[in-house]
C-alpha cells in the first residue's frame, strides 16, 4: 500500500460488532488488499451509530477521493479501485453492485441510477453507499440522525450540491447480505418514524 500523505483513495470502512464481524472484516480487507491499484490509505472507525461513524471516517480522510465501503461488504474483484481512479472527474460517482447471500457466490445485479433522486420524493435507486465515492473538498457529511434513510437523504444533497453522479457500468462491489442487515434488524416503528424525520428534513429549506 502506498504510504504517501496524500494518497489518491481514501478507503472508509466504518465497523459495529455485529453477528461474525471478524468474518466480514477480514474478507473486506483482503478484497482491498488484491487490488492492483495501490495509492491508497484504509481508515477503519467505529464512533456510534452508522452515520456518525461514517462521518468519522470522512473526517478523517486525506485522500482525494474518499471511498465508502461498509465491513459486511467487498470489492467485486481486482480492478474495483483502479476503475475507480480512472473514471473519477469530482463530485460524486456510483458503480454497479452484486448481492452475495452468504454463499460467497455473485447474484442480482444492480446498475446505479439517478431516476429516484431527482425528485421531490426521492428514493434509492443507487444502491449502497458502498458503491460511492465523493471528492475530498469539503466532503459532505451523512444526517446522524438516520440510519434507515440515511443513504436516500445522502444522494439527494450529492444531487442539489454536484449534479448527476458520474455511473460506472461496472460491478465493482459486492454487498454482503443476510440477518445481519439494518433492513433485518430494525423494528418496522423504528423505520416509519426516521421516514417521518425525513418527510419533514425535506419540507424545510436547506443549504448543501
């Protein structure tokens, strides 16, 4: 790994000790640690809930780019990085992801799309925020008070401050999936009560 001060990849891997973290820690890291891309810096943090503890990351970047990658979650394969390096111009850029259930095998492909976040009732039509990457110019930070929306609240703001994301049409993550998720965890009155906080963010104005 390349250890100038600046690299050109910030690579933000916040953890929570869910059910086999080691497991998922360590296949995240050595997903990281295949890639022929190599002018990065890892930071891994764990400062609360999933928000917050992203923000630490953020905060802590020095990269260029800063690169989310939640612990349950993988590069796809060897080029992730790299594919990201070249294709990167500012802003914000999302990639396409696979769905792996816990068998290790690659299913239901995604491609990022813009179409439910350019609305007033925006949706997630991106995916994970491990398939995003923001430039390091007064990064953007996640609302600390979600963390079922978090991700829809996130891209809209991305949109009103930088415009369309730039879309790889590559699968370049994989997102782990199985009981361990927030969709699985969460309570259903925990989930309607943060879509309330958001219906009502939205209805007042904001800077980005």
């Amino acid at each position: 790994m390349d250890t100038r001060t600046n690299p050109k990849i910030s690579v933000i891997i916040p953890i929570h000790w869910m059910k086999d973290w080691s497991f998922f820690l360590t296949r995240c890291l050595k997903s990281i640690e295949q890639q022929t891309f190599t002018d990065y810096e890892i930071i891994i943090t764990k400062a609360g809930k999933m928000a917050k503890n992203t923000n630490a990351g953020i905060l802590k970047a020095t990269g260029e780019i800063i690169k989310i990658l939640y612990m349950d979650d993988y590069l796809a394969h060897p080029q992730a990085l790299q594919n990201l390096a070249e294709n990167f111009e500012g802003g914000w850029l999302a990639t396409g992801c696979v769905h792996d259930y816990g068998d290790g095998k690659f299913k239901d492909p995604h491609l990022a799309s813009i179409t439910g976040i350019t609305g007033d009732k925006s949706s997630n039509t991106i995916g994970s925020p491990s398939v995003v990457a923001i430039e390091n110019k007064d990064p953007l930070l996640f609302d600390e008070q979600m963390t079922w929306v978090l991700d829809i609240d996130y891209y809209k703001r991305l949109y009103e401050r930088y415009g369309a994301p730039a879309i790889l049409n590559s699968y370049d993550v994989v997102m782990g999936c199985g009981e361990h998720q927030a969709t699985n965890i969460l309570l259903e009155e925990e989930k309607r009560k943060e879509e309330n906080y958001l219906i009502e963010k939205w209805k007042t104005p904001r800077l980005v």
